[in-house]
C-alpha cells in the first residue's frame, strides 16, 4: 500500500506531518492493506491567507485492487480535523464497498 501527501502552496507539508498522517492511514486501514494499491491524501486552504470557517481541506483517494477509486472530502477549521474527518468517512466507505463485494 503505497500513501501520497500533497499539500497546496497554502499549507506547509512538513516531513513530520506528513509521517504522522501517513502512520495514522496505515493505522486505521491495516485491515484492508492486502485490497489497496494506493492512496493519495490532498491537504490545502482555500481561502489561502485570510481567515474563514472549515477552510482546510483534506481530500483522500484511496484505490481498491481491482475497483474504482473511492475519494472523499471534509472540511474543517485546521487542518488536522479535516483529515480526521475524511478519514472516517474513508474507513465508512472501505466497509461498505468490501460488505458489498464479499456478498455477490
């Protein structure tokens, strides 16, 4: 399982955050590890320097073994809210797509 991090010109992307996030993917989808061949984690701001409410977004894509990509977005005041929550979301869709699968 191979994990991208990007980050937009609006939010550094520093080496320890990205290890951070990378530990806590790899954490949380251990389970599904042998049915994914990648994911690409997207981290930016969108109102750039000024402020403003859950502008920090954290897209995550994740790539099934033989599926389409499941992709999901959330927003949130920092950051690191914005990839927790789109990780959950991520975990939520994994189980349902691999529930589905296993019953046909």
């Amino acid at each position: 399982m191979k994990i991208q991090f990007n980050t937009d010109k609006n939010v550094e992307g520093h080496e320890r955050a990205e290890a951070y996030f990378s530990a806590e993917l790899e954490t949380a989808l251990a389970r599904f590890e042998d049915k994914i061949t990648r994911i690409e984690v997207h981290v930016g701001d969108e109102n750039s320097a000024k402020p403003g409410i859950n502008d920090k977004r954290c897209l995550i894509e994740v790539r099934p073994a033989k599926l389409q990509p499941i992709v999901v977005t959330d927003h949130a005041d920092t950051v690191e809210k914005a990839f927790k929550g789109a990780l959950d979301k991520i975990k939520k869709s994994l189980v349902t797509t691999f529930e589905k699968q296993k019953e046909h």
